[in-house]
C-alpha cells in the first residue's frame, strides 16, 4: 500500500465544483493480485454543510481533483462518504486514478 498526503482537493458533485477545507487528507493506493484500488481519507473538515448534505443524500458520486504534497496532479471519480459527528470523510475510488 502507498500512501500519499494531499495539500489540495476539490470535489465536483451534481455540476458544482467545492474546493474541500480540511487539516488532513492522505491518498491511499492499494496494489492487490493485480488490481488498484484507492480511497481517500479527510480529517477536520470545516465544510459541515456539505458534510450533512451528503449524509442525507444517496447521491454521493463525485469526480475529484487533487494534488499530493509531492507537487502530482491527480484526478478521478469516486463516492463520497461523510462522516459528521467527526467533521471527517472517506472517497472511495471507483475506477482508475489518474496520475497514478
């Protein structure tokens, strides 16, 4: 497993793009029998509106732009899974992340 720390994310969800506020986040990259899977982990999100409003939604796709704390652009789609109580969330990746 790889894992990469993110210094700018911005999610893209029904048409409208948000560039995410928050005091962590770390790309993970999974190499298993062949396949990658990769999820993205936010800690301290100060967006609680958008946090709540994916808690009662169940339209949670997004595309997603990124960039490591290495300088690498990344991009990709993905489902965005709020967790409000910890002001946190998960995006888990579907499909292949570009720039990796």
């Amino acid at each position: 497993m790889e894992t990469y720390q993110l210094t700018e994310l911005s999610i893209t969800h029904q048409g409208i793009s948000t560039k995410l506020s928050f005091t962590a986040a770390q790309l993970f990259v999974v190499a298993d029998s062949g396949y990658k899977l990769w999820y993205i982990e936010i800690d301290g999100m100060t967006q609680l509106a958008l946090l709540h409003m994916f808690n009662e939604t169940d339209q949670i796709g997004v595309t997603l732009n990124g960039i490591t704390a290495g300088g690498k652009p990344l991009q990709g789609t993905g489902y965005f899974h709020p967790n409000v109580s910890h002001h946190a969330a998960n995006i888990r990746g579907d499909g292949e992340l570009g720039g990796f």
